[in-house]
C-alpha cells in the first residue's frame, strides 16, 4: 500500500506514546496486511487495563484515501459485548433480571407461538444458550430448548434488545448513548451510521479486492450494527476490565463461565461463554474474546482479566481474520484457544 510510510510517520507524531520498546513497530502489521490482502486496519492494544498505542493503517477506499484514527469500521459481532455490558447496568438498576423469562417483561411477536419461549432469559441470550439460530430463514423457530447448550445466536440479542427498548421507551442507540459511548468518551462509536461519520468511514473488500459500498445502518442491532474505531473501542475495554458502572459482583458473573463451547475435533476443552463474551481458559490466564464477521468487515479483540492486556482490531476486508493469530501475537503472546476454534485459516 503506498501510503504506509506516510501514515506510519505521522504515526509517529501523532500517536499515543509508548511505554516500553518491546511492541513491534507499525511495519510489522502492514507486512501481515499486505501478506493477506487486506487493505486497511485499526489497531489498539492495553497494557494493565491502560491503553497503549494505537494505529490505523492502510486505506479506506479504492481511492486510496489512508486510514487515520478516526475512521469509522463496521464491528459486526463486536457489538454485542457493548450489549451485555449495557444490559449489566440495566439488571444493576433493578430494570431487568437475568433469571427472569423475558416474556414476562414483553410481548415479542416474532417468537410468540412458539412454545418453548417463556423460559428464555437474558441470561440464555448473553451466554448464548436461548435456543434460538444465529439468524432466521423464515419465520423465527428454536434450534435447541432454551438452556440445553451454547448455540451461538443474533436473534436472541435482538429479543433482548426489543425487550429493554420497550422497558425504557428509548431505541438501542440512545440507550447506548446514555450508557456506554458519552460515558466512555467513545466519540465515534454509534449502533447506526451517523452524518458526522459521512466525512471518514471505511468502505470494505471481498477476499479478491472487489469494493464494496458501506452499509448506512438506519436502525441498530444489539448483535451486529455497531460503527466505531479500535481507539473508541479500547476505551470501552478498559470500562469492561476494570467492571466500571457495574457492581463487583456482576462483573465477576461477566467473566464466569456459563456454558462450555463444544471444541472442535482434536481441541481440548479451553472455551466458555460468559455473560456478553467467550472466555478462553489459557496457561497465561483468563481472557475474554469476541470476534466480529459482516462479511467484508472482520475484527476481533481478547483481554487477558488478570492482567488488563488486550488487543483489538477491525479490517474492511473479509481476508481480515486469517492472520488474527498474527495480529494478536503481536500484543498478546499468550495462548489463543479460540484462534484455533474459529478456524478462520
């Protein structure tokens, strides 16, 4: 990419100041780019629950326009541990329970003749155990009984969503705005695209380099709509670390495992999900995780809970999670369980 050099110099004016020699230098993580055929990454990592540095390389568009730290990238899946944490603040207020079935707080359309839908809780939908498909085909039905095991599910996350929208009288977004972005400082972080972002937003790329235009997200989605940068989203991580604006033991709950995550063939038993986030349990600690697939947009972040280390990225291209182990390593060196299980190689 031939802005690089560019960017890594002002970079070097402009980015936040490093502690310590030991991170590899921004060429390392376009060397990984240009390897995969990505074109344009932000890219934030935290030592002790702190952020670090923080770069975006690359570029946005056919057109080369640079990456800078303030364009925005589509999370996709990313957006759901914002939720949770949202949610946590909900149940710390007494709004909401996370053992009581969500039918007694709303009446959701899409699911009500199916049988099985007063026993779901907004436990069940953060640790992914509601039963539900990750997205429908058709009308909305059940995969599994609600609490039978971990089934990774969007649908459940929009339940949820529909539920504390009706609770508060407010959309996802203000409710986000209130709860975590103002809060946090995440300045450019939103559930639907907004006018200020018209000015620097990424557009994104198929595996074979073909642009595609940026989805304008009008109505939010708790799983999958989310638009920020690594930086806004770094700060967000550092709430979630150290449990800011919920109680101690919510937080805990957070980070406990729920359900196991049936391993892939030859893996050994490492993964759990918690409440809002996959728990990876390494020889280095426990870290969280989430990673974020919307086709031509893939991220990822993990965060060592013991330590306060953590990485987090988003590409504009659907090449964006082959090398996450590279991209990861270069902050994180520890143990990556879930690298292997998403299997994205």
């Amino acid at each position: 990419m031939k802005y690089f050099a560019l960017i890594i110099i002002l970079l070097g004016l402009f980015a936040i100041p490093s502690f310590s020699q030991s991170f590899p230098l921004p060429e390392a993580i376009s060397q990984i780019l240009e390897e995969n055929q990505i074109p344009g990454i932000t890219y934030t990592y935290l030592e002790g629950g702190k952020i670090k540095e923080s770069f975006a390389l690359g570029n946005s568009n056919e057109e080369d326009t640079p990456v800078n730290q303030e364009t925005v990238f589509s999370a996709a899946s990313l957006s759901k541990p914002i939720f949770a944490y949202l949610i946590m603040q909900l149940v710390d207020e007494g709004l909401i329970n996370l053992e009581t079935p969500l039918s007694e707080y709303y009446k959701y359309p899409d699911i009500q003749d199916e049988p099985n839908h007063q026993f779901v809780t907004a436990k069940m939908v953060l640790s992914h155990t509601s039963g539900l498909p990750n997205w429908r085909s058709g009308k909305l039905k059940f995969k599994y009984d609600p609490g039978e095991r971990f089934s990774y599910s969007g649908e459940g996350y929009v339940w949820l969503q529909r539920v504390v929208e009706h609770l508060k009288e407010k959309s996802l977004e203000e409710l986000a705005q209130e709860y975590v972005f103002q809060p946090l400082g995440m300045t450019r972080s939103s559930f639907v695209f907004r006018k200020e972002f018209e000015e620097n937003f990424s557009l994104s790329f198929n595996k074979n380099g073909k642009e595609f235009s940026k989805n304008k997200i009008k109505n939010g989605n708790a799983a999958a709509s989310l638009q920020t940068t690594s930086f806004d989203y770094a700060l967000f991580l550092e709430a979630l670390i150290l449990g800011k604006e919920i109680n101690a033991d919510l937080h805990q709950m957070m980070f406990s495992p729920v359900v196991p995550v049936e391993p892939k063939e030859g893996q050994k038993q490492e993964l759990y999900w918690g409440l809002g986030v996959g728990i990876q349990q390494t020889s280095a600690g426990k870290q969280i995780f989430q990673w974020g697939d919307n086709y031509t947009f893939r991220g990822y972040f993990t965060a060592n809970v013991e330590n306060g280390n953590a990485v987090v990225y988003f590409t504009n291209s659907e090449n964006g999670l082959k090398p996450v182990r590279e991209l990861v390593a270069l902050a994180l060196p520890d143990p990556q369980p879930a690298c292997d299980w998403m299997d994205y190689d």
